[in-house]
C-alpha cells in the first residue's frame, strides 16, 4: 500500500516534532506518522473489536459471545477464555489481539 501526504508550510511546526521523536524512535517518518495514525484508531478497542477487525471472528459471532459471558455459566468469565473455549478462536490469535491492544495504553506524546 502507498499513502501520499502532503504537507504545506503551515505544517512545518508538526513536522519538526515529527523528525525529532521519529528520530528518537529510530523510525522513518512516514513509520512514525503510521504509528500515530495506529495509536489514534485502535486505541481504546476493546478484545472482541480487534479480533473482528482481525477477521478472526464476525460481529454475529462477537454478539453471542457476549451474550454467552452474560449467562450463568460464564458470569467472571474473560472474553478471550470464553472465545477460546467455545468459538474455536486460538490461543495465538487472541494472545495477538492482546498485544495489539495493550500497545495503545500508554499515549504517544510529541517532545518539544
């Protein structure tokens, strides 16, 4: 995928500040810009959200697992446990979508 952002003069101030944390980071702007982007979308996503967003499970599937942890049965129950138990979801791609949404706990702040 190629992603053209243009950038006029009223930008310079952000950019700086894009140079100067990217370079800390070690990453290229354009990485650096992509993880800002990342951060913004995917912070705040709950499990279930990743995973369909994944393509792991569907949102009709999403509705009865939450259903399903609402009952009797699964009351205290994690999602990613019940998921794993009962939808068929691996271990591994749940473990994914944990790493994907922790990365997003702590905030991305631009140094002056």
């Amino acid at each position: 995928m190629q992603v053209t952002i243009y950038f006029g003069k009223a930008d310079e101030y952000i950019l700086r500040l894009i140079d100067a944390e990217s370079s800390r980071e070690r990453k290229s702007r354009s990485a650096f810009i992509l993880s800002l982007l990342e951060e913004h979308f995917e912070s705040g996503r709950k499990l279930g959200e990743i995973l369909v967003d994944l393509g792991v499970l569907t949102q009709e599937e999403l509705r009865r697992a939450l259903k399903l942890q609402d009952a009797d049965g699964f009351k205290g129950k994690r999602l990613g446990e019940l998921l794993e138990a009962e939808l068929a979801v691996t271990e591994a791609e749940i473990e994914r979508a944990l790493q994907i949404q922790s990365r997003f706990n702590q905030p991305i702040r631009l140094r002056e």
